[in-house]
C-alpha cells in the first residue's frame, strides 16, 4: 500500500499495533529487541480488507431489505 518506513523511508513492512508508526525490516530489528511484538503489514491489510469486504456485504443486504422494505400504492 506503499507506507514508509518512518526512520528510512524505505517501504514499511511493520508496525506498532494501533499507531501509525511504520518500519522496515531493518529498522525494526535495530530497534526493537522482539519485531514479533510488531504487527506485520501484509498481515494487517489482509484483515482490513476482510473487514471492508464484510461491511460491503452488510450494506449490500441493507439495500436489498430497503428495496422490497414497503411499498405505497
């Protein structure tokens, strides 16, 4: 999604979970002394797509229910 590395700027590929702090493999390694602590962005995107995906579909049944909700005569 094209994110940097808030140290390098070179492409992120973690992040604090819940911030918007954004670093390379390298730089998280020199540091962080656990990157497993850190949330991996390829990780992290997968769910938010699945969770726009998921509100996609609810607003599609919403509108689906609207369309055949009530009808005036």
């Amino acid at each position: 999604m094209g994110r940097k590395c808030m140290i390098c700027s070179e492409e992120a590929k973690y992040a604090i979970k819940g911030t918007s702090d954004f670093y390379c493999e390298h730089c998280a390694e020199e540091n962080f002394d656990d990157i497993n602590a850190l949330v991996k962005l390829d990780e992290q995107d997968k769910k938010e797509k699945a969770k726009i995906d998921d509100d996609d579909e609810l607003d599609d049944e919403d509108d689906f229910e609207d369309d055949t909700g009530s009808e005036e005569e």
